[in-house]
C-alpha cells in the first residue's frame, strides 16, 4: 500500500524499535521500520516525510559496530536520533562519544532546557523522568548543535541542530516509562517534520480492500482459516473484496478447544456468509501424533499433515491464483531486522509455508499491521469483541498444551480443564484483563485422596500471564477466591485429575506456552 506520509525508522538492533513505529502510528502517521544497513537509495525512493534513528546494543566505539551512511543526513528530512541513534550522530558528524563510567539503565531525571520545539506543549522540564539505557555518553557535541538537555550524571542528554532539523535523545521516549513521551513524539512528526495525521483504520480497510480487488481481479483467493483474530479479519476484508470468489478452508485437526469448530464456522458463515470448508482430518493428525513426546516433533509434524491436507484441498478449486495469509508487520520486521533472533526458540506458531508447487501469488493485507491494529480493524468491520479481543491460540493447539504423548483421553481431560479456565476468566471479566489464560496438562500424576479412597490421577497447571506483545510476559496477580474456584472446579468436574498448580514464572526465561 502507498503511503506518501510517512516516518521511516532505522533499526540499529533496539529492544524498543517496534515501539517507536507504533507510537508514531498512534498519532496517525504511518511509520516502516528498516535495517539500519539498507541501501540509502531504497529508503529515499520511499520520499520519507522524516527519519528516526533507533538505539541498539553497540558502541559506537567498536570498529565492528553499525554506523550512519553520510546518503542519509544528505536527503534534507528531519532527523531524530534516539540513544544509540544520537550517539551515532555525533560519531558521524565530528562530535566525540566516550565511554561512560556512570553508566545508566531504567528511570533517569532529566532536565529540558527552553527553546526547544521538541519540548512544545510539556508543563515542567525541570525534572522530567525519562528511560535510559545506555553505557556511552557524548562528550562533546557536533558543530551547528545545541544542548537541549541534561541528567545529573551527563551533561549532553539531548541536542539539536535546529536549521538542519536534526534532533537527538539519550532517552528513550517511546516507552511508557518516559513522562510526556508521545508529546515529544508527536512535537517531532508534527511540528518538527511537518506530517498529517492520515493514518487510520478506517483509511486502511477502504484502501485495502480497492487494492485486493484490483491485484486479484477474477481469479479465485484461498485462505487457511484458523478462527483466530488474523485469518478472520483476512476473511472478512476479502470477502468484501471479492466475495464468494474467496474459498475459506478450515482444517480441524483434532487438536481444538470445546466446540471450536462449531462457534467459528457457525458465526463467519452466519454473520458474512463465507465461503468456508470445514476438513474433518481430527483422526488422521492423531493417528500421527502416537508416541511422540518431543515438542519440536510435535510442531512440524502437525504443520506439515496440515500442509498436505490443505494443499490437497486447494488443489481441488479451480481457477485458484492467490493464497491469502495472516502475516502481521511484526513477523516481516523479524525476517528482514538488522540483528534478528539470535537463536531459533522454538518453531513458529502457524504454518510457516506451503508447497512450492501450489504455484500461488501471495496476499497479505495485514502486513503493514501491528497485532493492536489488527483488532482496530475488525472493530473497523464490525467483527463481534469475542473475535476481536479472542486470546492467541497455537497452530499446533492443544498438541503443546499436552506434555508427553496426545492421546484421546488426554484431550478430553485438556478439554474439560481448559473449558472451566475459560468460562471463569470470562464470568469474571479476567479475560479481557489478561494476555493469555489456559490449562496445561503435565506428563505426571499424583497421589489424593477424594472421599475415602487414594486416588494417583493427572496434574493440571494453570498459566495466567499479562503481556503487550508476547515478546515479554509476567504472571497475572488474579485474586486468591478466582484461582481457588478454577482449582476446585477442575478437580470436583474433571475425572482424572486430582491436583491443580499455578505456573509463577515469567517470560524470560520461560516461554509463554510450555512446549
């Protein structure tokens, strides 16, 4: 999709980056992120309204470390520089950057001095707390700057050469941690780089959908559906594209919640009338789950049946020129990001491809989205909250919900535990307050006593966690009266569990899910 308004961020390996792409879009102006080693050409065809260098990990000090093409301060658009970023500006243009013997991490104190269109429209400057993250400090700064302000501990905390409109920070004011951040934000896209808010969800469903219809024209779309918030909002803008010229498949793999299959066809067809079809392969993924216990096995085995089951099935329409998929921004940015994960954790979620002889063109109408965009646009659309705010479910489903061998009596019981978690966290408005809530079946049992009898039956450990983006979570604080129901629901209405725990660890170093 063309965007003529834009802020365009270089990635130099931030934590944080991500975090400034959704700000800027916040107040309306659409953002990209790119590697910070991407050809300067390829950014100045993109006409950027205004460039944000990002922080990252290096020195600027290390002869290895990512530095600053001179291509980039030549294309005459603002520029701001954010911790790394600013340091790397001051390296490049005859600034000095030392290495910092007060080195700072978390909240820092920082003083804004007057003059500065950065700090338009903030009340107190004089003691402003703001996020670091830094060990390198400038020392000096370039010709043509000015100080803008200070911490206790540095003297150069943000600097500007206002007739260049370059700007810089040692803070991050992309985080929430960072008092009047998005005013500084907004003070710099709006007043500084002269930007129009034109970015809505609105101006992106009409945009997206002419678009669709003129890149697939009469040929026939197919889509994996999965009954998750990507693939239906997929779905639903194509089926405004095209219509029934859009062939929904749903694959019921065995592996799915309590009447699943049911809500999710019932409703898009009832509600849309999608062209959806519904594959009964629930033995056939079974069959081929017997005796396998390694989680890794588990998640490739079940992709790929469920690529053999869904490209047999494609193969059957006529006419089928494009295969339509719910990739989000996130997971472009993952895939072309100057650092990138270090290290496979686990493979991902879904479906990661499909054959290469499907021979189809690919439609992504949500790759510009973040996963809190997404949701906006199926308000957008008039998608239903129990779709919009429906918590993440894995590819995989209950497969890595299951330690050790899926069987069907451990689904079964998975099932029942997982459908009392559910009902509680809706019954007492927790669902809408967490990230993620669900059942675990451990590969244990136990020792109890129910009635006068000793029982020796399954384990079920409840996760509850809050998160903002999946890359980080904690462990929800649900009060003691909610989780004691859960608990004695569970074992009172589940037969063959007889003991509940609770998993109280956070992400990092544990994961989200527990395979």
């Amino acid at each position: 999709m063309k965007h003529e308004n834009k802020v365009i961020i270089l990635d130099f390996g931030s934590q944080f980056t991500q975090l400034i792409a959704r700000r800027i879009r916040e107040v309306g102006v659409y953002s990209e992120i790119h590697p910070c080693n991407v050809d300067p050409e390829k950014i100045k065809a993109l006409n950027p309204g205004a460039l944000i260098l990002s922080g990252g990990p290096s020195s600027v000090l290390d002869v290895d470390s990512p530095q600053l093409d001179p291509a980039y301060l030549e294309m005459n658009v603002p520029i701001l520089g954010i911790c790394y970023g600013m340091q790397l500006l001051t390296h490049s243009m005859g600034g000095k950057v030392v290495s910092s013997e007060d080195r700072e991490y978390g909240r820092a104190d920082f003083c804004g001095t007057g003059g500065c269109e950065l700090w338009q429209g903030i009340e107190s400057l004089e003691k402003l707390t703001v996020w670091m993250s830094h060990g390198d400090r400038v020392e000096s700064i370039p010709e043509g700057f000015k100080i803008c302000g200070t911490t206790e501990s540095i003297p150069f905390a943000a600097m500007a050469d206002e007739e260049r409109k370059i700007y810089a920070l040692q803070f991050h004011p992309e985080v929430a941690h960072t008092e009047s951040g998005n005013t500084i934000i907004s003070n710099f896209v709006f007043k500084i780089a002269g930007l129009k808010a034109d970015w809505s969800m609105a101006s992106f469903v009409e945009n997206s959908i002419k678009e669709m219809r003129e890149k697939i024209g009469d040929a026939q779309v197919v889509l994996g559906l999965s009954g998750g918030i990507d693939s239906t909002v997929v779905a639903v803008l194509l089926h405004k594209a095209i219509g029934k010229r859009l062939h929904c498949i749903f694959v019921d793999n065995g592996l799915l919640r309590m009447h699943e299959r049911e809500e999710v066809i019932g409703f898009l067809e009832e509600h849309f009338e999608l062209n959806v079809k519904c594959v009964d392969s629930a033995r056939l993924f079974l069959d081929k789950l017997v005796g396998v216990e390694d989680p890794e096995k588990k998640r490739k085995l079940i992709g790929y049946t469920f690529i053999d089951v869904f490209n047999e099935e494609a193969q059957a329409l006529k006419n089928v020129k494009f295969l339509a998929q719910g990739t989000l921004y996130p997971d472009v940015i993952e895939s072309e990001s100057f650092k990138g994960p270090s290290a496979v954790i686990k493979s991902h979620h879904n479906v990661g491809g499909l054959p290469e002889d499907m021979d189809l063109d690919l439609v992504e109408p949500l790759r510009e989205l973040f996963k809190d965009e997404v949701r906006k646009v199926a308000a957008e659309l008039g998608l239903p909250e129990h779709i919009i705010w429906r918590q993440p479910f894995p590819g995989p489903g209950l497969a890595i919900r299951i330690l050790g061998e899926i069987t069907d009596e451990r689904l079964e019981i998975l099932r029942q535990a997982d459908r009392i978690v559910q009902h509680e966290l809706h019954a007492t408005g927790w669902y809408r307050k967490i990230w993620q809530g669900f059942a675990v079946l451990l590969p244990l049992k136990t020792v109890g006593v129910m009635g006068d009898d000793r029982t020796y039956e399954h384990v079920i450990a409840l996760r509850l966690v809050d998160s903002l983006d999946a890359m980080t979570a904690d462990w929800s604080r649900l009060p003691n009266d909610i989780l004691a129901r859960m608990s004695n629901r569970i074992i009172n209405e589940v037969k063959g569990v007889n003991r509940v725990v609770l998993d109280i660890s956070s992400k990092p170093p544990a994961t989200i899910e527990w395979e």
